[in-house]
C-alpha cells in the first residue's frame, strides 16, 4: 500500500510537525473560499483542514467520543472593583448621578474565542502534551517515544499492550492526562528529537567508530574462542603485537593533564576563585569516569573519547600547543605530571577562553556515537513553534513537564494552540455538534 505524503505542496494539509515544508505550507495557508459553497460543504471543508492539525493520527470515530459541545472559558473579574463594591450600583436607574464620564468608563474586555476551544479534548492526551512540552518534533515521534517505552507518567513506565482484551489507560497512547500529572521522557530521546541532525561527514565518523568497535569486539570473541580451544599443556606463543590502549590509562593521562593545566600556571593568584572551580570541576568529572570504568569496562572507551575530545577541544580554544612552549617548561611540566604540550603562562584573555570552553566541554561535549550532531544545537526551523502552553509546567533540564489543568478560553485569548481562525473552528464545531 502507498503511504500517504504528509507534508504534500500541492494540496498542502497543516500539520502538529517542525518540518520545513509544514512551516512552509504554515506561512502561505489562506481562508478557503466558501462564496459557491453550501453550508454542509462549508462545514465539512473546515472540519478536514483542522483534523488534518488536530489529531492527525486520532480515528474520527474515537474523536466524536471524545467531543464535548461544553467550551470551557473563565471571566476575569476586576479585584479593585470587587473590593470597594458589593454590585449595589447595579440596581440603580439612570439619570442618578452614577453614569461616569465615557473617558473614564472601564474598556470592555475582548471577545473570547470560544470556537477555538473546539479540539480542547485532544490537548489531553500524553502525545500531544509530549508535542506542546517541545519533548518531540511531532505527535507522531512523540507517539513512538511512547511505543519504545521512553516515557512515563506518574513515575510509571507507559506502554502499549498487544492485546486491547486488559484495560489499563495508562497503557495506552492515548492516555488522557488530568491535573496534576506529571509526564517525563528519557533526555536522549528528547536531545535526539530536538537537536539537529548529522551530517555526511559526521554520519560517517560514527559509521566508522561503530566498525571500530564491531571488530574490536569480534577480536575479544576470537582469541576468547582461541584460549579455550588450545590444550592447557601447549599454550600458543604470545603474537608480537600491541594490545589495544587501556580506556583506564587514557582516563588516568586525561586526569593528569587537568592537574597540568591547574598547577603549571606561573600566575595562579592571577585567576579568579570562579575561574579554578571551572579547573577543579573538570578534574572531578575526571576522576568521576576514572571510577566508572571499573564497574563498567565496555562504555568506557565511549566516555574516554568524550573526555578526550573535551580537552583536545579546550586545548584548541586555548591555542596552548607545544610548540609554543620552551623546552624548560616543557622539561618541567614533564617532571611534575608527565603531560606535554601545556604552556605554562595564562593571559586574562586565554583564562576567559579557558573557562568557556571548560563549560561548553563539560556540558555539551562532542560524541560521535550520538544519534543527533553534537555539540547538541537546535534543529533548523524550530523557533516558529517554540513555544509553551498556559496550561503545562515544563523543566527541559530533567525533561519532564506538568499538566496544571484543563485549557480553557479567556477574553482575547484561547489557550488551544490552532493555526485556524474562530470561523473555521466554528463551523468545524458545528459539524460535530449535529453528530452528537
């Protein structure tokens, strides 16, 4: 079967997506033409253009269940007023002396949106509050979050059932939120979704580590398979070759180039308190890993080239090379910690540039394992839907977001996100009232 183009130019459809093309068919969208058009017809063009938004992947039958005709909307109320008035004036004629001066008459409050609270329903549900949370690029990811099992709700591991024979709404895609819950996703699914993709050169770089990797790993099985085939009383000679770097001495150097840069500085009272924290964060970091790899000895040629990339890239910012060193400096840099290549004079200038890069390497550092670029940045055409609803309370550190309450309509604002007018949401909410 042909699968259907989401993002079509010809007959373009708007949908809950930061692609390009969704951006592009945003920005030229236009009010259909309903001169010729019946009021059926009016009603049912306005109804496939907002579903084509609103629920996308939500069956029509499932969303007619869903349908509310109650709107909910709040009235704001003026507190001053309240406070020196208990609405007595409200029963008094005119012609009493209590018409105030029309410059002095409150402004009327704007019209409230109700229609555009049409497809408030569908703001419950976990894929579309991952989708306004910015936790997803669009419902569909957000959806296959869900399905992988990288989300929770509660605390709770949400998944989907194979059979719909046990119920449990909390294992389902479309399990409607209520206030107060809380929903959160793994941070690599989220940096993955969010972040830029890779591109040919990086592509190939972990194409390449990867390999690496594969056959380092089918090096280990082999001489493992080798040892135990080999009778116990005529062990194979020693091959003549080099075995690979451990990941816990290259750990332990990185360690001892951190001192370097701490310690070989001829002006360290120069540097501020702030600037030999940085230093000292690095270390710990450090140190840190170089515990890791004792429990973990796999992952930890991953954490030793991330660690490695973070200093070859602060050493770069720094412009710190061996060649610009003396030999005495570096004859005393060798005796003191064994690292080479660290110069030991820090202007003001290279401490600033230092303690930026130590940032940035420690909080964004470069991993070519990453399924996403790195050093992580924004996806392209993400500004136009960055954005937060009144109604969620989201922490992207920890990636996890709140559902306060239910959306509701206010004067001159309706907190449903739509890229549809009052009028199309209108006659979309007449379509459904009849079928109720």
């Amino acid at each position: 079967m042909r699968t259907k183009r989401a993002f079509g130019l010809k007959r373009p459809k708007i949908r809950q997506s930061w692609n390009k093309y969704n951006l592009y068919n945003l920005s030229r969208a236009e009010v259909p033409n309903v001169t010729f058009r019946t009021f059926f017809q009016q009603k049912w063009t306005a109804k496939a253009i907002s579903r084509a938004y609103h629920g996308e992947t939500v069956k029509e039958k499932h969303w007619q269940r869903m349908f509310r005709r109650r709107l909910r909307a709040v009235v704001p109320m003026d507190p001053h007023h309240l406070a020196r008035s208990d609405g007595y004036e409200l029963a008094e004629g005119r012609g009493s002396g209590l018409e105030l001066h029309p410059d002095k008459q409150p402004k009327p409050y704007p019209k409230t949106p109700y229609m555009n609270m049409t497809f408030a329903p569908l703001e419950r549900r976990l894929d579309t509050a991952m989708f306004r949370a910015m936790f997803a690029s669009s419902t569909r990811q957000a959806r296959q979050f869900v399905v992988h099992g990288d989300v929770k709700v509660n605390g709770h591991k949400v998944v989907l059932l194979p059979s719909r024979a046990i119920f449990d709404p909390k294992k389902l895609i479309g399990y409607l939120l209520n206030p107060g819950d809380m929903f959160q996703v793994e941070p690599e699914r989220v940096l993955f979704a969010t972040g830029a993709p890779k591109d040919a050169r990086e592509r190939r770089a972990g194409r390449k580590a990867r390999q690496k990797q594969k056959a380092s790993a089918t090096d280990q099985g082999d001489t493992s398979s080798a040892e135990t085939a080999a009778p116990a009383t005529d062990p194979a000679p020693a091959p003549d070759t080099e075995s690979p770097p451990d990941p816990k001495e290259n750990v332990q150097s990185l360690l001892n180039q951190a001192k370097s840069l701490l310690n070989s500085s001829s002006s360290t009272s120069s540097l501020s308190g702030k600037r030999k924290q940085d230093l000292r964060l690095f270390r710990r970091l450090l140190k840190k890993t170089l515990s890791r790899t004792r429990l973990f000895p796999q992952p930890a040629t991953t954490l030793t080239d991330s660690l490695d990339a973070q200093l070859q890239e602060l050493t770069q910012k720094l412009n710190l090379d061996s060649s610009a060193s003396t030999p005495s400096q570096d004859a005393s840099s060798q005796q003191g910690s064994g690292h080479q290549g660290i110069n030991s004079d820090l202007t003001p200038e290279n401490s600033k540039l230092l303690r930026r890069a130590l940032e940035e390497a420690r909080d964004n550092p470069i991993d070519v394992t990453k399924a996403y670029a790195t050093p992580w940045r924004p996806r392209p055409y993400m500004s136009a839907f960055a954005f937060i609803p009144r109604y969620l309370e989201v922490h992207h550190k920890i990636c996890s977001a709140v559902y306060l309450r239910h959306p509701v309509a206010r004067p001159g604002l309706g907190e449903v996100p739509t890229p549809f007018g009052s009028e199309t949401n209108a006659l979309a909410f007449n379509w459904y009232l009849r079928r109720r």
